[in-house]
C-alpha cells in the first residue's frame, strides 16, 4: 500500500490536533549513484535509530541540488532505516553532488 506524501500528512495530523512525538534527528552526508540517462533513478539509505514504518520523515538539505536531481518522498524502509529515491530529470547521465541532509522522524501518538 503506497504512503500517503508525508508533507501532506504532517500538515493533517497537525490539523486534527494529532499529537507528533519526536523520534530521531540524523544528520549526514547523502551521495547518491552516478544515473546513466533519463528517467534512471538511485536511492541511499539512511541508519536512523528508533524509527519504525509508519513514522513521517521530514527533510532538508544544507544545499540547492543540481539541476535535473528529482527526489521523492523520504520514508522508513524498514526498522531503523530511511530510504530516499531521486530520479534523473535531464537527458544525459547524471553524478549528482554529495549533500549534507537533515531528517527528522515524527511518529503519531
């Protein structure tokens, strides 16, 4: 079953009064794979102590990605772990740049 985008999650659950109770704050070096052509994508995981499926995952990054770096939603993989995918937007290969991230991992009470 897909999640629902996490943004629109957090901003609902804040809406209904859900309480979110801080999980986890990682922050660390994201260098995704080369990607050969368009439409090719990679994903990096992400130790993160505490976090189980189900929790949201914000995320921000100390950098502006290059141009053609298309990230998807950050989620919980699996118990203590975040996956994040990007796609490649431009029409060659791409390498994006390693970029520092910030993830925090918010579970509903």
């Amino acid at each position: 079953m897909a999640r629902p985008d996490t943004t629109e999650t957090v901003s609902r659950a804040l809406y209904d009064n859900v309480r979110l109770q801080f999980v986890a704050f990682v922050r660390i070096a994201v260098d995704f794979p080369n990607s050969g052509a368009t439409g090719l994508s990679g994903a990096v995981t992400v130790a993160c102590a505490g976090a189980l499926l189900g929790d949201y995952v914000l995320m921000g990054s100390e950098a502006i990605w290059e141009a053609g770096v298309v990230l998807g939603v950050p989620q919980i993989s699996v118990a203590d772990t975040i996956a994040l995918v990007f796609s490649n937007g431009t029409a060659g290969a791409l390498n994006p740049a390693s970029n520092t991230c910030r993830f925090t991992v918010l579970r509903a009470n």
